[in-house]
C-alpha cells in the first residue's frame, strides 16, 4: 500500500470470554451471550425470565468451575491466543510498511467489539475498518451476530468509517493446508491413526431448525470436511463429522460428538484423535468440552486411547492464514 492510501484497521472479533474464572463474572458474560437474539431466539419475555430466574444462577458456578479448569496465566486461552495473534499480525504489517492496524474485539464480554469500533474510528481516526470474524464457517449465530454488533455501533456514530466484513475462510487453502498440517504433526509424534483408529472433526453444534430456515452452517462444515480429508489423503471412512456444545431440549445437528464417540467405542475403535476445526483458537469448548469431557466419555466406553490436536492458536501457520486474508481483501478494496 502506497503513503496515500487510507488508514485501514482491521478487527479481529472473537466469540469472547468472561473476565475471570468466577460466578460473579460469569454471570452477566453468560446473560448478555444467551440475551443474543442471533444466540436463542424463543420468545423474549418466556427466556428473559428463564435466563435469570433459573438458567443463570445454577450455570454461572458450574461454567465458572470449568473455566477454572482451562485459565490461563494470562486470562481465558480464547483471549490469549486472539491477542498473540493480532500482536505477530501487527508486527508483520510493520515489517512489510503496510499501511494498516490491528485491534481486537470480543462479541461477549470484554474488551467489547462495539466499543472497539468506535475507538478505532473517533478517538484513532482511521478510514477504513475490515472486520474478521474468526469464524472459518458462516452462521448466523456467530458471524451474523458480529455484523449486527458492527451496525449497531455505526447507528451510535455521528460519522463512522467505510466498512468491509470478511463472512467466511471455510474453503480457503492455507486453512485447509493448516489443519491438515496440525493433525500431520500431532500424527508425526504419536504415530498414524492404525486399523482401529479414527479422526473425528468435532464442531460446534446448531439447533436443526436455523438451518431449516437458511443458515449455510452444516453445507460449508461439510466442505471443510471434504477439502481436509482430500489433503489429508486419508480414507474418508476413517474420518468421522460431528456437532458439540448443544443446549436446551430443541433437536440439534446430529450425530452428536459424545454419542458419537461411544459409539465408536462400542464398535470395538480404541484410538480417537479429535480436531475442531470451527474454532480458529482452543476455548472452553475445546479445551474441556473435548479434552477433558469427551476424552472421559471415550475411555468410560471403552476406547484405549484418545488425543486432543489443539486448534490453530497462534502458530505460524494461523497467523499467515489471517494476515494472506486480510491481504487479499485489501487488495481488492478501491482506493
């Protein structure tokens, strides 16, 4: 980019984590994630009163007790690994002159994606603001969400700077090659799957009747999985798609990552090897959900052996994936 040419940010929004591993911080996290009409979409006085009558007394201890399990010395791992990538982001913007910065906002919690907005164009002063979700598949649960938070602040703004959103990287190559370059490495250390060993891609679940209704989540979970067995070179049969986190009694995108595994367990499999390939950086929902949760479920049915392959985080290949994305939009926005 050339001296002239405007100031661009680029803003990396997260899903978001609460301040610390506490029922008191837990609480209003949890309120204003399960408050997101995008989140939960039932009847809004019916939720309001269930959420804070029922659901968020009894779950902000127990979601508290887990984060316990999965801090960090720095804060939550999903706002750690976030910040270390806009760090070696930043850095590599300096190192090449382009002309743009990184800042970091959270959907949930702190530091908030619509505050961060607003800084970057009023008290900063920059042009131009290109927005990535790190979200590698589209849903209206999470990149939707990001959009309406972005609008929202814009409406607060007397003026606001030119905006370009990034929907997805499901596809893109160097995602594709990273994640089959973490399962290759993860493969180099402990050896090959073997005849009785299964990869499972395990994402975040989706009540069944948002797709019903339009989102394109499951159709480009499925192209990931196609694209990484197809790099991969392995048998498809021994890769196995499925969905986790699901909440409430409403029917979920199947199968289920759990049952899943006891099935496979049942079935006389004794190695699993799980990646999430839908979470760009590891949470609580990988970290515990699956590395801790699932690998239980696994070995209480049966199964003798089982690995967790951390998400992309902050390693060389992620930051490279963020930073040719946010190249290439830049290219293609007009001066």
């Amino acid at each position: 980019m050339t001296e002239k040419s405007p100031k661009t940010a680029v803003l990396l929004i997260n899903l978001g984590s609460p301040d610390e591993p506490t029922a008191s911080a837990l609480k209003p996290y949890l309120r204003e994630f399960l408050s997101d009409r995008r989140v939960v979409d039932l009847n809004p006085i019916f939720w309001q009163t269930l959420l804070n009558l029922v659901i968020l007394p009894r779950r902000s201890p127990k979601s508290a007790a887990r984060y316990v399990q999965v801090w960090m010395k720095e804060g939550a791992p999903l706002k750690v690994y976030t910040d270390r990538i806009a760090d070696k982001l930043r850095q590599r913007f300096q190192q090449k002159a382009v002309d743009a910065d990184v800042f970091v906002g959270m959907r949930y919690g702190n530091p908030s994606q619509v505050e961060v907005f607003k800084t970057i164009h009023n008290e900063h002063g920059f042009d131009r603001v290109l927005v990535l979700p790190l979200y590698p598949q589209y849903s209206s649960s999470t990149t939707a969400s990001v959009f309406d938070a972005v609008s929202k602040a814009m409406q607060q703004m007397k003026s606001h700077p030119k905006v370009r959103f990034i929907r997805d990287y499901h596809t893109h190559l160097l995602y594709i090659k990273a994640l089959a370059d973490q399962i290759r490495d993860q493969w180099a250390k402990v050896g090959p799957l073997g005849k009785k060993g299964r990869l499972m891609l395990s994402f975040h679940g989706m009540p069944v009747r948002y797709c019903e209704e339009g989102d394109p989540y499951p159709k480009q979970v499925r192209e990931t999985t196609d694209l990484l067995i197809q790099e991969l070179g392995v048998d498809p049969s021994k890769v196995v798609l499925s969905y986790q986190s699901r909440f409430g009694k409403e029917e979920w995108l199947k199968p289920y990552s759990d049952e899943t595994a006891r099935h496979l367990a049942r079935e006389g499999v004794e190695r699993l090897d799980v990646i999430c390939p839908g979470f760009h950086t590891d949470c609580l929902e990988t970290i515990e959900e699956i590395g801790l949760e699932l690998k239980e479920t696994w070995f209480k049915a049966g199964g003798k052996v089982f690995h967790y392959i951390p998400c992309l985080n902050d390693s060389e290949a992620s930051v490279s994936l963020v930073e040719k994305i946010v190249e290439e939009e830049l290219l293609h926005w007009p001066e």
